[in-house]
C-alpha cells in the first residue's frame, strides 16, 4: 500500500474513482425497482437496480454511467446530484460522491496553533463527553466526562485509539456508532491508500468481529443527531465542524430530553 504524501496524484485519483464505483453498485444494490416506478413481475439475476436502468432513471447514457461505475470517468456535481437522487442519498452523500470524483482529493492543511486552541477548549468542555477528532477520527484528546462515561483513550494502546474502537467499547452507543461509522467511511472512500486508514479498518476487525455487518457497511450521508443513554438520561450526539474543515471535528454528547418514538 502507498502512504499518502507519496503516492503519484494518478494513483490517488483512480484509487477514489474505484471507491466511488463501488459506493455506486452497494447503493445500486439496495433500491427496490417498485420504488422508483419500475414493473416487479420479472426475475432479476440480481438485486436492486440494473445499471441501464439507473442511468435512464438519471438522465445519462449507460456507456457513461458503465465507465462511472468502473472508475474510468469522471463527472460533474450535477450529474452526480442525479444518480445521488436515484440512490437515495441525501445532501451530504451526493457531495461525498462529487469529492470522490474530483480530480484532487481534499486539502488537509495542518491545524497548528488551532489545534491546540481546539484541544484546549475540548478537555475543559463542560457540558458532557467531548472528543476531538482527526481526518481520520482518531481521537486527539478527551475530557473527563468523556474518559468517565466512555472511556479513558489512554488505557489502549496508540494504534487503538481510534473512536469506533472505544465506542464498540462502551455500552448503549449502537445509533452513535453506526452514526461515526457512516463519517468513518467517507473519510476511508477519501483518503484510499492511507495506511493508517487500513490499519484503522484491519483493528475493527479484529478486535470486535462481532460487529462485521458494520464494518462492511457501505453507508454514507449526513451524522444527523443519534440518541444514545447518557448515565441514564436520554442525550444526542452532535459532530462539528469548528474550523469548517475537514481535519478537525469535535464529537459532543448533551442530554436531549426524553426521545419521542
């Protein structure tokens, strides 16, 4: 595997066109023909929808959209706005479909001085567990609320500290975790070819093979707000984005009030 920073900008750019194709026929696998107008009496070989199918329901030729999914061509947003449209997907996972396409991959410039404001404000947050978190999602520091109620980062080794380790970790964190999961994997679909991202995702595994379905998820699109039980109060989970970039995300847990079913 080439580390990033090394690899040539042909491999980096084919290697997201790749992720994108398969993004493209895990999605196409789960749309229900009747769902999008489509007759449901014939057998189908396989399921979902046939890619003629969903390039006619986008508006493309199937020659183009055949050599989208095999990583040979690139598109526009627009275009992929349609196909995000009959996919399903919402805001956040079509424009993770245009950053898979795009011909460079996101600019990760280096936080400096900014980061440690950042770690500064994250270990004194006061109002509930809080992480602050890479491009990658590692965790770069905690506060006490968090290490009490979903544990200490420093109690596993360097490699492990990653935030879907010590969330499989802790109990009643399911919707959360799926939630982090689906930002993990976009983040994977971004940076293929990161090692760290592999050894990340080999981790996973090993350490909670019970979790497989998961991890073998394709899920992506937006973090939205999952509930989880907060020392037995109902709280939500939040993701922002302080700097309006990438590199840096800040994980919050705050009490939500009773979640209405």
């Amino acid at each position: 595997m080439v580390a990033v920073g090394v690899t040539p900008d042909g491999a980096a750019v084919a290697a997201r066109r790749r992720e994108l194709g398969a993004c493209l026929r895990a999605y196409r696998a789960l749309i229900e023909p009747a769902s999008v107008g489509l007759p449901t009496g014939e057998r189908r070989r396989v399921a979902g929808l046939r890619r003629e199918e969903l390039a006619a329901l986008a508006g493309v030729s199937l020659t183009w959209y055949t050599g989208l999914e095999q990583g040979r061509v690139a598109a526009s947003r627009q275009v992929l706005d349609a196909v995000g449209r009959v996919l399903g997907l919402d805001g956040a996972g079509r424009r993770h479909l245009s950053r898979l396409s795009a011909p460079e991959p996101p600019a990760l410039t280096p936080p400096g001085e900014q980061l440690r404001d950042l770690e500064s404000l994250v270990t004194s947050w006061p109002g509930g567990p809080a992480a602050l978190l890479d491009h990658r999602l590692d965790v770069l520091a905690t506060n006490a609320s968090w290490e009490q109620l979903l544990g200490d980062p420093s109690e596993h080794e360097p490699a492990r500290r990653h935030v879907l380790g010590l969330l499989a970790h802790a109990p009643g964190t399911t919707g959360l975790l799926r939630s982090v999961a689906r930002q993990f994997r976009m983040a994977a679909d971004l940076h293929a070819g990161d090692p760290r991202i592999a050894e990340i995702s080999a981790l996973l595994r090993a350490d909670h093979p019970m979790l497989e379905p998961l991890w073998n998820c394709r899920g992506i699109g937006a973090f939205g707000r999952p509930h989880l039980d907060l020392a037995g109060e109902p709280a939500a989970a939040h993701l922002l984005h302080p700097t309006g970039q990438a590199e840096t995300a800040i994980l919050v847990v705050a009490p939500s009030g009773p979640v209405v079913r």
